[in-house]
C-alpha cells in the first residue's frame, strides 16, 4: 500500500523527511491557489509541449490532495455510487454503479463548500448521487481524492483528474529508440504521486528479443512489470488488458510510441466511447474538452486528457529523486558521508554497488541525469 511505503520512507531517509515537508509547502500551495477562481485557460487544450520553455509554465503533475474531495453526511440508502467520466463547471457526465449514465448537477451545499466552483467535481471523482427521472441527477457528495492529476497554468494549479491510481509508462523499442532515462523520469513522477507504475515497450516487432532483455531485467529486478507489446502485432494486448482492468490509469509517453494504436487495440470500441462522452462534453459553452474518462469494456478506466499523453509529468525536485531510487536504500548507508549525493563524493556505497553490477549502471546514469535537474 502507498500509506505504508510513505511512513516507510520518512524513518529510513532524513532526506525524505525534508522531501515531505516540502511536498506539503506544495500541496498548501496548490490548494491556496485553488481558491483562486479558474481562468479561462483551465481547460487549454494546447498543452502538448513543442520545448522547454513550454514545460516550465505548464506543468502536469501527478500529486496527492488529500483535502480535495468533499465528504458531507448524506442518506446513502437514497444514494447511488458512481464516477465522474468528465465534468463541465457544475455539470457532471456519471458512470453509477447501475451500470447507467447519468448527468447530474453538484448540490449547493457542496458548491459552497467547495474550494472553487468551477473545480467542484473533476474526472476520476468519486461521488454519491441522488438519482432522478430520465438520467438525471444531483451530487450530494464527493469522496476524498487520491492521486490528483494537477495542471499548473500561469502559476496556478488545477485539478484535472482525481483518483488516478497507475500509470503505464509506453516505451518503443524503435522508431522512437528505446530512451531507459524518460522511463525512469516517469517512473519517479509516478511514484511521486503515489501511482503505481507498469512498463510497456511497444513496437517489439522492431527489435531482437535479445534486444530487449536487458530492459527487461533491469527493471523487473527492480519490481517493476515489463510488458513487450506490439500494437500491429496484437502481441501483449491481452496482458495489458489485465492491467487495466478495474484501474484508473494514465498513459505516459513520447509521442509516436504508439500509445493511441495500443489503446486501439486494447479496447476496439474505443472511438465509440470517446465520441459518446466528447458530444456531451461539446454541449457545454467551453468548446476546449475537458479531461474525460475512456472506460473499458472489462472494467476500468484510461484517463484521456487533452495533451496529457504527450506531457512528461516532470515535476520533482533534485532532492526528492534519491528516494523513488528504490534499489539504491540497501547501499545508502555504506556512503561515507550521510548527506551524500551519490556524484561526486568520495566512499559512496551507491557507487561501489554500481561498479559491482548491483546497480544498473543505466539507472545510475538516469539518477545522475536527474539530480543534475537537467
Ligand atoms: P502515440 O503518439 O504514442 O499515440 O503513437 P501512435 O499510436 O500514433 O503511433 C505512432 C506510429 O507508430 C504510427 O504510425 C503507428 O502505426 C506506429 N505503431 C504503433 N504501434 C506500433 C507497433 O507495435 N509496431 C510498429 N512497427 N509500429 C507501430
Ligand atoms: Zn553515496
């Protein structure tokens, strides 16, 4: 459980204790500026990043925010369970656990308590309604989010999906090249907002398998599930499938590693889906399409956001990287020096392990690509 590895963390690296204080300076902060009422921007669609300029304004970050959610005490005998599919201002398209759709509208009370009443509900929430006549219905109450997706825009952050709980980090093995340091990049924003991660590598008709072991060693030593996968071949549709299945999950990724083409394959009705909810999204006064739910047929949803496919999800400090280093801790404590950085220092335990092959020299060097905040 994420709970767990978190309090984990914080005895076993002081380092990490100063991480948290940090990551609540942040969440303050964000909720702070949530106050603030939401631009017209907060639903850009133009956030796929061409440079770096780009990246620094418009951050997406996966983090935690606890407070978001709305809990009130409500009669649950009258309500029903669901979830926001995707959300315009106080309108709402829900999935209940009738298995129907419903448009619903967010309760006053609920508007009042809420930090911004544009924000009042978002994709991913989790909620009880009262439903009504002919699909109808009113969101009497919001359940605490986990694992908020947040867009910084003009130093302010929104929440544009809440409840995301993995991220498929999409690799190819060619045509883009395989890049192991955007994997890990991806992997530690991941774990940073306390996503789990799974590895796939598309395109494996492109490669030797011979290729592709070390890949898969290296991070399956490390804990992480590799999936080879190609979308023209149907090869590791029907294990990515699984993954999915009754997850809430991101996809993460360079453009053109065929994450579009997976999703294809993983759910066939898949353009059907989407243009179902994006006609609803369309009848609201903002034409810019808001973050929206894919649902699939087993069970489980892919979260669509506008750009968001092509975003590096970067937003973590220097000093917080060590720390979703997992295989490094068993070597932390050989360092010399206890604020060791693992560069450039003199007697560090990380090092050695490197040049005794127990750490990947690959990860090592992403580590060290990090650090450098590069
Ligand atoms: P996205 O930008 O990550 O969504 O990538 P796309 O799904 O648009 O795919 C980019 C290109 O890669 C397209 O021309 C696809 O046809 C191609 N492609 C996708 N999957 C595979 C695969 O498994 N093998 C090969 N050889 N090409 C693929
Ligand atoms: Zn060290």
């Amino acid at each position: 459980m994420p709970a767990k590895k978190k309090r984990k963390l914080r005895v076993d690296f002081r380092k990490n204790r100063e991480r948290r204080a940090r990551l609540g300076d942040l969440t303050r902060r964000a909720i702070d500026s949530l106050e603030q009422p939401a631009g017209p921007d907060a639903f850009d669609t133009h956030e796929a990043v061409s440079g770096k300029g780009d990246l620094s304004r418009r951050r997406t970050v996966i983090g935690t925010d606890d407070g978001g959610g709305v809990v009130r005490d409500v009669d649950p005998s009258k309500c029903l369970r669901g979830r926001v599919l995707t959300a315009r201002g106080l309108h709402a398209l829900v999935r209940g656990e009738d298995g129907n759709r419903y448009e619903c509208t967010v309760r006053r009370v609920l508007r009042t308590m809420s930090r911004e009443e544009r924000n009042a509900v978002v994709a991913g929430d989790v909620i009880l309604f009262q439903p009504a006549t002919e699909g109808q219905g009113v969101i009497e109450r919001i359940e605490p989010r986990a694992g908020t997706l947040s867009r910084t825009s003009k130093g302010r952050e929104h929440v544009i999906v809440a409840n995301v709980d993995q991220v498929l980090v999409v690799a190819s093995a060619g045509e883009p090249a395989l890049k192991p340091n955007l994997i890990d990049r991806f992997l530690v924003s991941a774990a940073k907002g306390n996503a789990r991660a799974v590895i796939c590598v598309n395109k494996s008709d492109l490669s030797d398998p011979a290729g592709l072991e070390p890949v898969a060693g290296t991070y399956g030593r490390i804990g992480y599930e590799v999936v080879f996968a190609s979308a023209t071949q149907g090869a590791g549709i029907g294990r990515l499938r699984a993954l999915l299945k009754n997850r809430q999950t991101v996809l993460a990724g360079q453009s053109g590693v065929g994450k579009s083409s997976l999703l294809n394959a993983i759910e066939p009705a898949l353009e059907l889906s989407v243009s179902a909810v994006s006609r609803w999204t369309q009848k609201g006064r903002h034409t810019t399409r808001a973050a929206t739910l894919i649902e699939l047929g087993s069970g489980g949803w892919v979260v669509d956001t506008p750009g968001i496919r092509q975003l590096d999800l970067w937003d973590v400090l220097p000093e917080e990287v060590e720390g979703h280093f997992v295989e490094f801790r068993p070597f932390v404590t050989l360092c010399r020096f206890p604020d060791c950085t693992h560069t450039h220092e003199a007697g560090c335990g990380v090092k050695q392990a490197v040049r005794r092959d127990l750490v990947s020299r690959m990860r090592y060097d992403s580590y060290v690509r990090m650090t450098e905040g590069e």
